[in-house]
C-alpha cells in the first residue's frame, strides 16, 4: 500500500502546528489551576468524556458515519489506553510539580516517535544532524530534570511530578507510533480520537474510582472555565487537528515541531501562575529549540535521491 504523506510541512502544516502549540502551552496551566477543586483522574475523565461527546456531535453534524471500520479495534483500545495513562501521569504529576517544567518533560515523546518510527516507515528515519538535534535536546532536558533533586522549587516530591511528566512523554509517543502503526493510520482523524477519548474517559474514571478521588463537593469558575477548555479548545478542537497532521504527514517531522510546546508553557506558567523560570529549564528550552531546527532540516542531496523505502505493513 503507498504511503501519501508529505515528507515535508507546507504553510499549513506549519499553521495548524503553531495553533495546536499555543493551545497546548496553556494546557498545563488550565490543569493546575482545576487541581484546586478536582481531583486529577476525575478532571481528566470529565474533560475525555466531554471531548468524546463533542467529537460525536461534530461527526454527525458533517453526516460523517460513526462505525470505526473494520480492524481497527485493537489499534484502537491500545492508543486509548496510552492515551488514559499519558493524561493521568500529567494530571497527577502537576500536583508535586510546576506546569511549565512538566511542559517541558512531557515534549519528550518526540523521541520516543524518532526511536520507534524507523520500526514502522523506514522512509523516516532520521540522518544524523537531526539525530543530533533531538539528542542535543534531549541532554539540556535531563540536565533540566536533575534540578528536582538538587533545587526543587515546587516542593521535596518536584522529582515525582518531573518523572510523571517524563513518563507522560512515553505514552504519547507510544500512542503516536500505535496510530501510526496500526490501522488506524489510515482512517479518518475523527475516529482514531474518538477511539481514544472514549477508551480514556472510560479508564482514568475506573482509575478514579479505584483510587478513591472525592467528587468535587463545590465547584466554581476557578475550576470550570479551565475544565471547559482543556474539553473544548484542547481535547476537542486542537486533538482533531492534530490526528489530521499525523494522518497527512510524516510523524517524526511533525512530532519534533511540537517542541516548540515548551516555550510556551513555560512562557504560560511564568505570566499566569507566578512560577519561577530557572536557569536550568531556560538552557533546556534553548536546547530544544536547536533540535527543532536541526530536525526540520531538509535533507541533504544523498538522501533525496535516495529511493523511498516501502512502508512496513
């Protein structure tokens, strides 16, 4: 089967990226402000099933059909499941850490999608610089992490919520590559999101209740105008967007321009919660950009004469 992906981002690509970037940069902020009347698995629960149920409502006002097609199951529940334990890690992890160093860890799923992509396209493995670039990166993030043992600023457990964000980054790389890899590839957007808004809404709630999390016995608009667009702006609007680039483009390209999240979050958490921008997460974030550039580098001649490699099935 052909591969009709753009190797390379045009102006729209590039516009969608930086629309989804901003959103998300604000995403962490809105999570740690609901934290203050709703307990993490739930709010993230709410805000999946509340996205899942917008999305049914987007696809039957566009006549669109609502079976998933056939095959895509498995892929499915599996990216709903990473999906439930990518938010749940960042849900709980913004209770012991800040929401612009969470930011930053949880921008390291580019190198899972870099790591594992080659498994599953061989047309995408990246040459050397933009290895390089994605390691440089991923160096000044470490060196970034190892503050919340040194300084924390966030409290004694910054470490914890350092290390939830950094296994957020995992999931959502492995979700990536599972929609990348699976049949769901090659489905609309809408369906692979709302295989994982359902799955999602349906495991953080039974995580919620295994855990014990309180209902929210007052709520406000402290909480539920975050809530409200984390479910909309995020999980809804800026999620369909995303599945899209992934469906139309080669996903190490797009993956690595995500980067620019950080940022912004940091950007985010400074201006709108009074965090502290440390000298270590200003160098990761000057790392990380370098690797964006270096990763979204063209190609150099050997490698666009070179053949495409057949996609792996």
């Amino acid at each position: 089967m052909s591969d009709d992906r753009k190797m390379h981002l045009d102006a729209r690509a590039v516009a969608l990226l930086l629309a989804c970037v901003l959103l998300w940069g604000l995403g962490q902020v809105a999570v740690k402000l609901a934290l203050t009347e709703i307990a993490p698995l739930t709010q993230a629960a709410l805000r999946s099933a509340g996205a899942a149920l917008l999305l049914l409502g987007w696809m039957r006002w566009r006549g669109q059909p609502l079976a998933p097609g056939a095959g895509t199951w498995r892929g499915g529940v599996l990216a709903g499941l990473l999906f439930a334990a990518e938010f749940g890690c960042v849900f709980a992890g913004l209770q012991y850490t800040s929401a612009s160093r969470m930011v930053v860890f949880f921008y390291l799923a580019p190198f899972v999608v870099a790591a594992g992509m080659p498994l599953i396209a061989r047309n995408e493995r990246l040459d050397r610089w933009q290895a390089l670039g994605l390691t440089g990166a991923f160096g000044g993030v470490v060196w970034a992490f190892a503050e919340g043992f040194a300084r924390p600023q966030a409290g004694a457990l910054q470490w914890l919520g350092d290390a939830l964000g950094i296994a957020a980054a995992l999931f959502w790389g492995g979700s990536t590559l599972v929609v990348r890899g699976s049949a769901l590839g090659r489905v609309r957007a809408e369906i692979a999101l709302l295989y994982q808004l359902a799955v999602s809404a349906l495991a953080l709630g039974l995580g919620a209740l295994i855990a014990g999390e309180p209902w929210p016995v007052r709520l406000t608009g402290a909480s539920l105008w975050p809530l409200a667009f984390q479910t909309v702006v995020i999980s809804f609007a800026s999620y369909l967007m995303w599945f899209w680039l992934v469906r139309h483009y080669a996903a190490t390209r797009i993956s690595a321009f995500t980067l620019l999240t950080p940022p912004a979050g940091l950007l985010a958490g400074v201006l709108l919660l009074g965090e502290p921008a440390t000298l270590r997460l200003v160098v990761a974030l000057a790392a990380v950009c370098a690797g964006i550039a270096l990763v979204n580098r063209a190609p150099g001649p050997a490698v666009r004469a070179a053949p495409a490699a057949p996609r792996a099935p």
